[in-house]
C-alpha cells in the first residue's frame, strides 16, 4: 500500500498528516530541540517498506500543503 505522510514543524509543534488528514502533533519547546524530524517520525510511525519520493523544502510551505499532497495525489493516485 502506498501512504501520503506530509510533516511541518513550526518552531513549537511537529505536525503529522497521513494521507491529508491530520494524524499526530508533537509539542516542543523550540530552543531546546535541534531535531531530524523525519527520525521522530520514523520512530513513531514505522516505515516498512521503501519511501518513493521525498520532499523537503527549506521554507515554510505549510499554506501550500494541501496543494502539494493533491499534486502528489494527482501523480500516484494514492488515496481517493
């Protein structure tokens, strides 16, 4: 099966959607953690399997993520 898993992070929050519904939001306080987001992930939601494509912007494109997953969605028909 194939997932759509979007990340942002905005300084305080890590937040997770699967497959464009919100699934995890994990709080921290920003000056405290210089983290890889994709490792926390990981470790929470266990990836078994291979990852197709993977995006990483070094801006904040949250306001755009709808529209992102729906283009990826577009491409590889992940989920309806």
């Amino acid at each position: 099966d194939q997932a759509l898993t979007s990340i942002t992070y905005d300084s305080s929050d890590v937040i997770v959607y699967y497959n464009s519904s919100l699934d995890l939001t994990l709080s921290f306080a920003s000056k405290l953690y210089s983290f890889n987001i994709l490792g926390i992930v990981a470790s929470i939601q266990f990836i078994n399997g291979k990852i197709q494509e993977l995006i990483i912007y070094n801006s904040d494109q949250s306001a755009n993520r709808t529209g992102i997953e729906a283009n990826i969605n577009a491409h590889y028909n992940i989920y309806p």
